[in-house]
C-alpha cells in the first residue's frame, strides 16, 4: 500500500498538523494575557496548567481520550514566525512594547513538560487528562490549540464507542460523515477518531491514505440514475473466472436469463422492473465482478433493485464469481433486511448455489446510535452499518466541553473560586491513580497533591468524592495504576507516537475492563472520582480563604 | 496591517483550500463509480448534477448559501499527484485497469462549468443552489469536496445570521468558538462563516489573518488566578497620558485609594476584595492602560471584581486613560449587568467621571441564540455577546443535509424515484428565478426547465408549489431575478471572488428584503418554492413512467 509504513505516514501527520494547527490559530487573548505577564515579568515563572472536562458526554459513564499524538505533534512544532509576528504587531495594541515581538519570535516549546492520560484511554469527568507545565506565558498560549485538538477527538472518539457498544462486537461499522462534518477538516478528524473509537471502514480516502485506516464504498444512487437502458452496459460481456479458454460470454443475455427464473421464484412482475437500473448493475459488475456491491433502493427494493441484483449476481456466480452484497439507503431498513435475506435463501436453496444465502447487507439511513441499539431488538439481517451525520456532529451533544485551568505557579495552587461551583476548579499539581478492584476493574480515580505518597495496593485509604459534598469513604485497592505519563519533556516527545490502530485495540481492551455498570448507555451508574485528604483539605482550605498560600484578601486598605 | 490586502489574502485561502481540501478527501465510493463510468465508456458523457438541501434549518424559515468561494477555489486547484494516484492504485480493487490511473493523473476541472446562487444569498428548501456540469466520472468525483465545503459554511452562516435577528442591529456579537469547534479547521470555518453571517468580531487569530475578521480579546480567569499579592503586579507606576512632565505616578496607591472609595460609596466591605485580583487588574491596566477589559467574576463580582475593576478603571481615568469595561463569565449575566451598570453610574456621578457610566460590559456564558433573544425581553445592560459552543457546533441542528443528486446526462433528464418520496428528486437541467413582489419582497423562487422562456415581470403565471401535492397557483411577479450565475466556466472563475467583509454585507441586504414573517425564528412561514408547468408535467410523467426519456422499465425478458 502507497504511503503503507507508519513512519513516512508520521511526517504526514506532522506537516498536516502544521498546516492545519498554526500557531496563530489560538484566540486574541491568550497574547493580550502573554504581553501582560510578560510586562510584569511574570512570563517565566513556573506554571501548571490542567485539561479536563466536566460531564461525561452523551448522558454516559465514560469517555474516551484521544488527539495526544496531534498535541504532541503540535508541540514540537509551536514556533511563530516572522509573518505570524508581523501580524500580532498588526492587531495588538499599539502600546505594546516593540520588543515583546521579539520574544514571541523566539518561543518554543522547549521549557514545556507534558504529562497526559494515554491517548486511547477511557476518562471520567474532573479527571486532570494532561498536565501542562512550564513558564507561564508559555503555557498559556497553548491553551487554544491543545483544548481544540483534544475536545472534538475525544467527543467523536467517545461517540464511536457508544456506537461500537450499541452494536456489539459482531457487526461492521462505516463511518461516511465527510459530507456532513465541519468542513473539510472536521471530516478528516471524525474519520479518524471514529475509527480509533471502535469503527472498522471508512469512506474517507485522505483518512485511508493519511492514518491507514481501510476505506470502503462502491456506488450512489447518481450511479444507477444515470443509466437509462441496456445500450448503455457496455462491455456487455465478462470472461467466467478461472474459464478454461478465457472466451468471453454474453453477459447480458445470461443476467436476463437469470432475471426471469428470479422473478418467476419470488413471484415478481417482470413489468415493473427498472432497465437503467438494471444496466447500471451490470456495468459495475463487469468492471467489478469481485467487488460487486450496488444500492438496490433507487427506485424499489422489491419490485426492481432486489430483482436486478439477485439477477446480476446469479450470473456473477455461474461464472465463478464472488459478488459481494446489496446497501440499503432508505425505508425500514430492518425489514427490509429481513425481505432481501429471505430472498437470497431463496436463490440459494433453489439454484443451488451456496454463499449466496450469507451475502452482506448494508444499512445508510441517517443512523443514530438509538437506531444501532434498536437492531439488537428488531428482527433483521444487517451485517454492516454506515453512519454519517450523527456520528460525526454527535448530534445527541456536540461538544465535550473540555477546559484548562491554572493550579499552580511559582509551586504555590492556584484556583479559580467562582460563586459558580460547578466552574469552581481544583488547585495543585496533582498526581493521578486509578484504583482497581479484587476482579481487576477500575472503580476509582484518586486525584493526590503530587508531593504526596501514592496510595498502596492492598492499604486502605480514605478519600472524598467529588459531588458528595464532605463525605469521605474508605477504600482498599488491589492494584494502583499511575493513571498519567510524562509524553513531552522540555521540549522532546518521550514516547514513541502510536499508530491509529494501536490506539483503537487500547480502547477497546480499556472499555473491555470497565464495569458493565458504567458502560450502560443510558443511566449509567457513575464511576467515583475522589480526592486524598491531603487534597480536599488544600480545596476546603483555599475555598475559605483558610490558607495565606492562595487568593489573599486584601488586607491592607492604607488609604 | 500585515496581511492586509485583498489579493495576497486570497492567496493564502487558496493554498489553505488546497491543503485543506486535497482531492483524496472524498468518498471511496466516488472512485469506484468514475472507475465504472470509465470502463463503460461514459465517463465523457455531458452531466448536470445539483446541489440543494431539503429543509431550512434550526425550524426556520430560510438558509444563506455559503461556501462559493472555497467550492471556486477548490474546482481552480482540482488534480490529482502522483502519490494521489499511487494510493488510490493501492485501495482500489486489485481488477481495476491500470489505465483508469493515467486517466485520473490527467483529470482537471477544465470541462466543468459551475453555475451557482451568489454566496451570502438567502436560500430556502429545495431550491438547486448550484448546478455542477461537466463531463459525467469528473462530475461525479467533485460530490463530496464540494457537499463539504458548503454544508457546515452554510449551516454556520445562517446560525450565525439567526444570532444576528435575534440580537439586533445594536448590540456586538463576538464569535469564540475555536476551542468547542470540530477540530482546528472546523474552528476556522467557524469563525470566517460565522463573521459573514453577521458577528463583528472573532476571538480567532488565524481568521484574523487569513480573512481579515476584526479580533478581540483581553484575558481569561487564569490571568486573575495566576495573581496573589500586590507584589507580583509590576511596574508599579504609570505615566499620565498627556501628562505635562511624563513623570510616573505611584498607580498601586492612587488605586488603592479609589478603592476605599468605591467600597464606602458602595457600601462593600473592604475584607472581602481579593489582593491576587487586583494585582491582576493593575498589571494589565499598566500593560493596557487603553484597553483595560477584564473579566471579573473569578471570585465574586460585587464582593471583589467589581469594586477592583472600578478602582483601576477610576485610576485609570484620573490619569487621563479611558478603560474599556468588563466581561462577566458565569452566572445570571442580566442580573449582574444591571447591577454592575447601576455601580458605574454612581462612580460616574458621584466622582464626576462622564464615560463612566457607558462602560462597556459583555457578557459570555454558554449562550444560545434563547439566551440573546431573551436580552430583549428581560432588563440587562451587556453591550457585547460572546458565542462559542451553540454557534460553532449548531447545537439546535448540527447537519444541514445537502446533497448533490444527478438531474441530467447527454441531454436527458435523471430523477431518482425513492419509495421514499422525500428523497425523490426534481429532474432536468433548470434556471431559478426569484420572484418579486410589489412592496419590493421575495416571494416565491420558480424552478423552470433551462430550455422555457423565463417569467416576465408584470405577466400572470401558473405553478405548482412543492409540498402542496399537485395543486397550481397563479401569480404576477412585479419583478424577476435570475437567482444564479455562471460563476466557473470550462475551468476558470469568471467572477472576481468576494472578500469575507463584501459576503457579509450581502447577508445582510439579503436578510433585510426577506418578509419578516419568513424570518422570525420560532414557528415561521413558509416561503413557497414552485415548479414551473413544464418542469412540473416532466416530473410527474417521469414518476408516472409515462415517458420514454427516463427509468425505462424493462419491456423485453426475451429468454
């Protein structure tokens, strides 16, 4: 395969990510912010940033963290340049003094650590995903970039796994939102993350070419609507497959033999069948006799698409050939799913051609996760799914919210006390575990100051969970995972970056170990994310104003 | 301002289209066809397609159709590489002719002519936006780059263009969506679609450069946290503006004592303010003494944002400068509006600070177009609105839905017959005349066959509104407009291409001479869209069956 091997597909990624994530693509304020620290000489001041969310996406337990490798990638490349420069001096302020241009010219990410949740990962709300940590101007330019790489990968890769769980392990899933997402690039994105998500096709030929992911389609109904009558099938003969003397057969006058022994078994009107539709069956057939997969609903499934396949494809077979299936677009999928594998029973039993009982039906229209968990309760025969819009756009919630919050400059915690609580954050430089139970499932993330001892396997340990108020539970963990790694030291990524498929086997081997309980789409019972002691006892502290470390009153009014 | 003109601008659009849109982001399946096309000689065949969608979006009355220009770009640049080429040889089926390969590296849009509605249009349901002519495999290839570029451009713009009725003429709509969007492009889509639709600013640097959209921006609640003492706000002094002796005063003093002012004139406890807020608040008035904007709900607006953003702004003020105003983040933005207004014009009167109490406040939390539309409905003072999450992923309808469907070949013309009547399309190769009324409104758009002579203005004519079955109408337009251009003729743009701030313009004029009835965004009526006699006879006589020139049945089962 062109552009097959990982590494020459990596630069790729990383010229894509350049292009498609300049540095200038951030919003106004974080220069205006830059500038000020700067001024104040503040800039380079040690600082830890936070990304998180706050609810679980789509009314669900979970979610799944994707889009490090673009981070990382971003990362290594964050550097303005002249024109970048040129134009900041054009839209800043013009007090701003001259020389601050010359400090953003020379920015780099080389001062920045980066500790983060392995891409892939399932996540819960309030749970620090990466840590950003460098000089404060720094990091707080990246805020933008980083928050636009992570909320949409995230949320369609989280889509994509509900959709994977609605439609259990068996059935194929296609993801065919290109035309629907945000733009082009969006369309891009919701490829791949839904494919790390749990889909297996794409339609996508640039997410085929750029992340290796297998790309699948064969016809529109523009396709068969534009053939009118059966002049216009042409080569209008196919030589049999593994035929002992390569002489070509009228392949026509053999499919319209097949059409009426088809029609006379099911019992169908030969008048109502659809000759351009017919042709166009055809024609694809001849310049695919392997891959022979039409849409079968542009004008009737049952008194012409049906027909015109079964007929097409009989005669594929009496040549040796393999053909494929049919895709439904349209009406009742499900029972009509049921209609057209009666009907392939049929051929096959009676024509005896075996296989022909067990091709593949495709269903494409306008797929919710809602209709995918339906099929698993409705009598039909649907091998693979193609979902676009409400993939792609994740209509039931189209943004995961995710934020990026300051905990920590000069060493000293830093929180945002809003009269909102839900907007209140959580300070410090934190360490992360997930804590595992006796059967090996997660059942708690424990969120620690990162100066504290981390919580021992087989000790208890008491804790505060988040949304219960004050109340503590106590806990005994059987195995303690670090849930976060450092990926980008000072400037460098530590890690080697995983392919797409790599990152899709972690999340379905991380959902395979969370509790069924949490994995329910609907009413899931919520996963327990808790802070130590030590932690809650700095949040309390700082939120009543308790602690000198953070947020003073301002005492001394000497005026 | 770099950048800044028109002509160097569009060059880089036109390079962000061709790294954007590469003409591998398409539908497999678009390859497989033009693959068939070619193997059956048709590839060459004249075809009309048609871009259009099926109903207005967000349950409203109309549309605006953008995207042209990138769609113009995007067919200018079409052509496949060699490594294009290569990948495609790889994903294809193993049988396809290795001369479909040297086919497609010579393909360019040099035979096809692209008429369209002018970008920034109001649009309704139904009506063919663009006509894509061409030959039939190159015609078929351009479906899913161009369904891309106008779905979510369109969406955005015309949820933008609903913000826009719903806030009035007065007040400012800032755009910050970036970091909601569906990744960094579908961020820039964001801002560039939604500035024509009809927001003044964008929080977005690169739509800033790229488009020339006005950007904005002061600092987020980080800045305020990252602040503890007065001791981290630095230099401490500033120099009056227009200061005779451009000796710097004391700012950290002359503030403290507008503190204690404000607190008595207010009667707020001086206890409560927060130090880390203030220091914030005065290094960046020292950073911006013109541009001071802060936000001041970290903590709490009355008790402490409010009172430090007053005594800076005072200082600020008494030293010559005049500070901007404030943005609230969180809580109920009317309320606090109105109080914070009620506070600055009793600063302004009681210090006899004129200005002071015209500051401007804007207001940015999770807004939705309910939100804007209840500021006129409930007393509120908030001058600016900032959108992010409900304006970039069109939370109401994230999908407009259009499709690209085949109305012609050689000359004669298609029409899919679904089952489904809704997916039906209207055949032929058509012209679009929007008719006018009296009073100088639209108030019908007429699709006509190309080949009928067009509706004269004054002259009495019948027609078939679609979505009223068959009943007819008789109407007398005082006026005629032809409702699209030939925008791209055999492979070169024939019109100069607009820049964002002239596309804006024309949604507004658009907006402004549509009935208000068709505009209110709750429940409104439905502006008619009819097919002529002619074109309606060829569209019944096709789902009839009763003419020869379309979806033959198939007459002849001769075996």
């Amino acid at each position: 395969m062109a552009a097959a091997n990982s590494s020459s597909r990596l630069g790729l990624v990383e010229r894509s990510v350049r292009d498609r994530v300049p540095p200038l693509l951030t919003d106004m304020y974080q220069f205006t912010m830059a500038y000020a620290y700067w001024r104040t000489g503040r800039h380079q001041e040690p600082a830890v940033f936070e990304l998180f969310f706050r609810d679980c996406p789509f009314g669900g337990g979970f979610s799944v963290f994707a889009g490090l490798t673009d981070c990382l990638l971003f990362l290594r490349g964050f550097r303005y340049t002249d024109q970048d420069v040129d134009f900041l001096r054009s839209v800043m302020p013009p007090s701003t003094d001259p020389s601050f241009f010359q400090f953003l010219r020379g920015l780099d990410c080389s001062g920045v650590t980066l500790r983060s949740v392995p891409e892939g990962s399932v996540v819960f709300a309030r749970v620090p995903l990466m840590e950003v940590a460098g000089p404060l101007a720094v990091v707080q330019l990246l805020e933008t970039s980083l928050l636009c790489l992570v909320n949409y990968a995230s949320l369609v890769c989280s889509n994509a796994a509900r959709f994977r769980l609605a439609a259990g392990p068996r059935r194929k899933l296609l993801e065919m939102g290109l035309r629907r997402a945000q733009g082009p690039d969006g369309g891009l994105s919701a490829s791949r993350y839904s494919y790390i998500g749990g889909f297996d096709l794409t339609s996508n030929v640039q997410a085929g070419f750029l992340f290796g992911i297998p790309v699948a389609g064969t016809m529109a109904h523009s396709y068969v609507t534009s053939f009118t009558s059966l002049e216009e099938a042409w080569p209008q003969t196919l030589v049999p497959l593994n035929g002992d003397d390569g002489v070509p057969v009228d392949f026509i006058s053999l499919t319209k033999g097949w059409l009426s022994r088809v029609c006379a078994l099911v019992g169908a009107e030969p008048g109502k069948i659809r000759e351009g539709e017919l042709a166009a069956f055809l024609s694809y057939a001849v310049a695919y006799p392997q891959n022979f997969l039409p849409v079968i609903d542009s004008y009737s499934v049952a008194c012409s698409g049906l027909l015109n396949f079964c007929a097409v494809a009989l005669a594929l077979c009496e040549l040796g050939y393999k053909p494929v299936g049919i895709r439904l677009d349209s009406g009742d999928l499900c029972r009509q799913s049921v209609d057209v594998r009666r009907v392939f029973r049929l051929c096959s039993e009676h024509f005896s051609v075996p296989g022909f009982e067990s091709l593949v039906i495709v269903g494409t229209n306008n797929i919710s996760e809602q209709s995918v968990t339906e099929l698993n309760k409705k009598e039909n025969e649907i091998n693979t799914v193609g979902v676009g819009t409400h993939l792609v756009t994740c209509t039931k919630q189209p943004s995961l919210g995710c934020v990026y919050k300051l905990v920590e400059v000069r060493g000293r915690p830093r929180m945002k006390i809003s009269e909102d609580p839900e907007k209140s954050t959580i300070p410090g430089r934190k360490a992360v575990y997930r804590l595992v139970d006796s059967e090996g499932r997660p059942f708690l993330d424990l969120l620690c100051l990162v100066a504290e001892p981390p919580p021992e396997a087989g000790r208890p340990l008491t804790c505060f969970p988040l949304g219960c108020d004050d109340a503590s539970v106590s806990i005994t963990p059987t195995q303690v995972v670090c849930l976060r790694q450092e990926v980008f030291i000072k400037g460098q990524v530590t890690q080697p970056l995983e392919n797409p498929a790599e990152t899709r086997a972690k999340v379905q081997s991380s959902l395979q170990d969370l509790n069924p309980q949490h994995k329910r789409l609907q009413e899931p019972e919520s996963y327990t994310v808790a802070l130590s002691e030590t932690l809650h006892k700095l949040f309390t502290d700082i939120q009543r104003g308790n602690t000198g470390n953070n947020n003073n009153f301002l005492l001394l009014l000497d005026q």
